[in-house]
C-alpha cells in the first residue's frame, strides 16, 4: 500500500454559463487586465488515498466523482495523483 | 391524509410547510429525520426548502446521500407523490428524480421577493385545482435558482409538458425581463414524465394564509389532497 497525494479540479462543462466567472472577467477587464479571457471559478479538492497502485486511485476518483463529487449536467473535472513519499 | 417531511440537517422551511398541513390544511404530518427510511403510512413526502448540510459541494449534493433521500427514491419509483420547495427541488434534482441542474443566479445574489408564475400545466397531482395560464403571486427566496439542462432534456420538457410552472410579468408575459435567476427558458418548477414528482424553486407554504401576503400556493397543497382522497 501506499500513500497517494491527490488533486480534483472541477470546473463547469464548456457551453455552461459560469456566473461567477463572467463576473471575475468583467472585474479584471475594469481593472485594465483587458487581454484576460475565457474565466471559470470551479473548485478545488484536494485528499489523500491509501492504494496498492496509480490505477486503484484513479477508479476510486472516478467513483466518487460519478457518486456525488462532480454534477455531470453542468460540471467536468481533471485530477492530478502523485504519491507520498516518506 | 398523512404527508412525510424529511429534516435534514439545514431544512429551515419544514415547520412552514408542516404548519400549512396541519394548521391552514388540517392534515396530519409526519417529519422524517434524515437518518430514517420507514415511510409507512405516508401518502405525500414534500421535501422542504432550507440549506441542508450547509449546501456544501452543491446545493442538495449531500442530501441526495441521507437514507431517508434513498426511502424517497423508492417511494417515488413506486409511484408515490414526491413535491420539493426550493432546496427540496435542488435536491430531487441532485438525486436524479427530476432532470437537470441548478447554476448560481445570474445575478449572483440572494434573491428573496415575490414573482409571478404562470401554470403551465394543470394535469398534475399537485396543480390540478388551477386554471391553466393562470397567473399566481407566490415569494422566491435562493441563490441556485437558474435551472439548466441539456438542449435534448430542455426539448423533451417542453414537449411533455412537463415545465409546470414559469416566471412572468404580472400579467402573463412571459419574458427574459421577468425571470429572476437566468434560468432555462423561465422555468420556476417541472415534473417527471409521470407527473408523481414535482420541484419547484418558489415556496408556495409561504404564500397559504392572507396573513402573510398571498394565498396563490395553498391550493398546490389542495390539490394533492383531492388527488389522493378523491
């Protein structure tokens, strides 16, 4: 067994309407950052998983998102595993 | 009759909705703590507004967990009359008993003050005693109203009847200027294919005694009554 670091990013699917990130791109356009495009504020999640390999993680992430971490009619996600080393 | 109100930790609406059955309705309630799954008896679960489990994640994301969420899903399968006000709507829809999702409003803020809806569709459980296109004055009051689906599911709402509920000028018209939160095509509530399960974001317990402004949602709770003693 080891011990894996790992790292959700959830974001809306493209085509949905992100209100909060329509707002955080119209505050930095007023702010003179007029170049910045294409903002999306998602969530973050971040755990620890005890597993025997990469691919054992990877499906209880997988699992879990179907369950409930993840709302696939208006949410996507990437993750990143790394594992611990002592 | 009896109706079932689940409590989850964060329901704040459930004494509302179990006051308007009891004391304005005159019929019995029985109020489900969230770890319970014997719905023995019940004939209506009407799952209220509030925060459960403080919407972390999403709105309605870790209610669709509790047992008594499981016990629901089972009873409406089995063709039993399930409403959901508010976050009882966010909730259904998180437990996948009604299609779709919620988005933040489009304003991004709270909004709570009274709407009008037009009724769509008249031929449910829990609308039958209106007219429809009716117009009624019933109070919103979320921060994730702004309903959104697939183009596909939006096309097969619309083709079923199933957009029971929609915003609207006080007379009717139903427009961009009077939808509130951004949502699909200024929908306020739908139902499933059958019409055994309905979700709504207004909160018709609020608008039942002429105390406190409106008696536009009482006949919601009238209906299903009528449909279930009838």
């Amino acid at each position: 067994m080891a011990n894996y670091s790992v790292k959700i990013f959830v974001t809306y699917r493209k085509g949905v309407l992100d209100p909060q990130g329509v707002a955080v791109e119209k505050a930095a356009h007023s702010l003179g950052f007029e170049k910045v495009g294409n903002v999306k504020v998602g969530k973050y999640i971040t755990m620890n998983i005890e597993a025997g390999s990469p691919e054992e993680v990877k499906k209880e992430i997988e699992e879990m998102a179907k369950k409930f971490l993840v709302n696939p009619v208006i949410e996507e996600y990437t993750y990143e595993i790394e594992e611990v080393k002592e | 009759m009896k109706f079932g109100i689940p409590v989850y930790p964060g329901s704040n609406c459930d004494r509302d909705v179990g006051w308007v059955i009891e004391k304005v309705l005159g019929h019995e309630v029985r109020y489900l703590w969230h770890k319970e799954r014997d719905l023995s008896g019940i004939d209506c679960i009407i799952v209220p507004g509030g925060f459960s489990y403080g919407d972390y994640l999403r709105a309605g994301a870790m209610a669709k967990l509790s047992p008594v969420t499981e016990a629901i899903c089972e009873f409406a399968e089995r063709g039993g009359l399930v409403m959901g006000i508010c976050n009882g709507f966010q909730i259904l829809l998180e437990a996948g008993l009604l299609p779709g999702a919620m988005l933040p409003n489009k304003t991004l803020s709270f909004i709570c003050e009274f709407v009008h809806l037009k009724v769509e569709n008249n031929e449910i459980p829990f609308t039958h005693l209106y007219e429809k296109g009716e117009i009624l004055r019933i109070p919103i009051a979320h921060a994730e109203g702004n309903y959104t689906c697939t183009p596909e599911t939006l096309k097969e709402l619309e083709e079923n009847g199933q957009v029971v509920v929609r915003y609207c000028s006080p007379e009717g018209i139903v427009s961009e200027e009077f939808n509130p939160n951004g949502s699909l095509n200024n929908i306020a509530g739908i139902c499933n294919k059958k019409g055994n399960v309905f979700g709504l974001m207004p909160h018709p317990e609020r608008a039942s005694e002429a105390i406190v402004g409106s008696v536009d949602g009482y006949r919601m709770f009238e209906s299903i009554v009528r449909s279930v003693l009838v």
